[in-house]
C-alpha cells in the first residue's frame, strides 16, 4: 500500500508531475512565498525491515502558496497525529518525499499508536550530492547556503500549517504535533525560527515536541539574543529533544568545513549539563554515541535517528 505524504517545497519547479528532474535545485525568490509549491506524493515499496525508501508513483494536489483545498481538509482531520519533517543536505525532491515515507512507516511499527502519524514535509533545495571523503566542499557550501536561505520560505509554511494544526487538534482532542529535523534541516529550522519572530509573529506553542536529530547546525544555537538561531524555538515548542553522537563523522568534517565550530549534533547544545539553562521537563538530551546496532559506516554515522533500532525506539516511545 502507498504511504501519503504531504508535502511543500520551495524548489524551482519545472514540471510538477516528475519527482526526479522536475524539482531544481534552485529557490523560488525569498521575496514570494506564493511561490512555494505544495501538494501530496504517493510513495510505494516502503519496507522498514530492508530499509527500502520506497520510490514516487504520484504526485497529486499540487497548488502554489498552499494546500488545496482538499489536502487542508485531510490534515485539519487527520485521525491521527502528525508528523512535520525537514530533512538534510544531500537530498533530492525524491529523496526527501520518500524520506518522509520511511520514517512514518518506522514510526508506526514501533507498535506506539502515538507514533502512527500523517507526515508532512518540507523540501529544501539541496543539490542531493552525495557527501563523502574526501568531502564535496562545494556541494556542501551550496547546500549550507540554501538551507540557510530557506528560513523565509520555511517560515511562510509554519504560517499556513499553523490554522490546519488548530483545526485538527479542535478534531482530534489530544492530537500531538511532532518537528523532525534532521542533520542540516535544523540549519533551515533556525532561521525559520529566526524570521518567524524578526516578522512578529506569535508565540502560541504549535508543535508539542521537536526532534533535532544530528544537527549541523552551530552548538550555541541556543544562546543566542533576541530569539537568534533556534534560542526561540521553546515558545513554539513544549519539548525538544537534541540527538547527538561523539562518533558522527560527517558532522566531525562538517565541523572542519564549518572552520571548527562544534555542531549540535556532536556532543548537544553549548552548556548542555545547565538544568537552569535546559530545564528537563522540557529539554531532553540523547547521547546516541553507543548505539551502532545496523550497518555503521562513514555516511550511516549520521543516519543514527532512521537506522538504528535503538534509536528509534526511543524517538517513538517519546512520542
């Protein structure tokens, strides 16, 4: 059977039914979010067990500043919880729909019916180069750049996600909403958190918990003055849980890149121990170093939060 996923992107589009070559690696103008695409894609051979992403047989629904008419229907009645996710760098349009897929299906055979969720999520113009070592730096910059530069558009889509949300928690009583943001998604996220308050939007919570797993973004990004990279995050957020791993190697070489600025995803946020800084009812810190229980490698180091079972285990039963 299919997995649904809904998504929104603010690649350059050039033909809206091909998920392989018609979804640049390029950024509609920062300037226009109605020119961020939304729609539904419909993925087929997902399978948790040989970690098979599946592929696209469909896109559908697809409008331009927001969700059809129908697709806002579905989310604002899910029957289920929702899941919003972000993924890193090195990913296609396909690769970030199909990306989605896999951890909603994960997820929901955790056997956690918290954990069985309708996904949605936002694509980023990443060039989906593969990064290895020697590390493409070119490719990364590229990718660093855009996600840097998604925050606006980013922004926009939490701004038209936000009523949906509200609608369906009004449906659902008790309905939760859960941000996964991996490896440099948490690079977009922060800047998106960024323009959120920069454009004086509210502070109401819209999300009951964050996932940030492997971030490649700055450590510090927490201790930053007037709600600067992720430190305004926990007026959006009820709980946020930071992933990190000592043995990640592509964030050890994102840091040589990043001219030695540690990563969030590394060894968690600066001062991390500080219970007044990160009260525990509402941050959580998962030392991820010890599990290497799937096929460890250089570029699976990173892949912690999707391919270890351990690890997954975790992230469902917070949820």
């Amino acid at each position: 059977m299919d997995t649904t996923v809904y998504f929104a992107t603010n690649r350059v589009i050039t033909d809206a039914t091909d998920p392989i070559d018609g979804y640049q690696a390029a950024m509609v103008p920062p300037s226009d979010p109605t020119a961020i695409t939304y729609g539904t894609a419909f993925i087929t051979g997902v399978d948790v067990p040989t970690s098979a992403q599946g592929t696209v047989s469909q896109l559908t629904d697809i409008s331009k500043g927001g969700f059809s008419q129908a697709a806002a229907a579905d989310l604002s009645a899910p029957g289920r919880n929702l899941l919003v996710f972000i993924h890193g760098f090195d990913n296609t349009f396909s690769d970030a729909v199909t990306r989605a897929a896999f951890n909603r299906e994960w997820l929901a055979a955790s056997g956690n019916p918290n954990a069985d969720t309708t996904v949605i999520a936002f694509s980023w113009p990443s060039k989906g180069k593969i990064v290895s070592f020697p590390i493409l730096q070119a490719d990364y910059e590229f990718d660093r750049q855009m996600a840097e530069q998604s925050g606006i558009h980013l922004m926009s889509f939490f701004a038209n996600l936000e009523p949906i949300i509200r609608q369906a928690r009004a449906s659902k009583p008790g309905l939760r909403v859960t941000l996964l943001a991996h490896s440099m998604g948490n690079l977009a996220l922060q800047s998106a958190i960024e323009s959120w308050f920069m454009h004086g939007n509210g502070s109401d919570v819209m999300f009951d918990q964050a996932v940030l797993a492997a971030g490649d973004c700055p450590y510090n990004t927490f201790d930053q003055p007037n709600f600067g990279r992720l430190s305004g995050l926990d007026l959006l957020v009820d709980h946020i849980s930071t992933y990190y791993s000592h043995v990640d190697h592509v964030l050890q070489l994102s840091m040589v890149v990043n001219l030695g600025a540690q990563r969030l995803g590394q060894d968690g946020p600066q001062h991390r121990t500080d219970t007044t800084l990160f009260p525990p009812a509402e941050y959580v810190m998962v030392d991820c170093t010890g599990f290497q229980d799937y096929d460890f490698n250089f570029l699976t180091s990173h892949q912690y939060y999707r391919q270890s079972p351990g690890v997954r285990a975790i992230i469902a039963a917070a949820m």
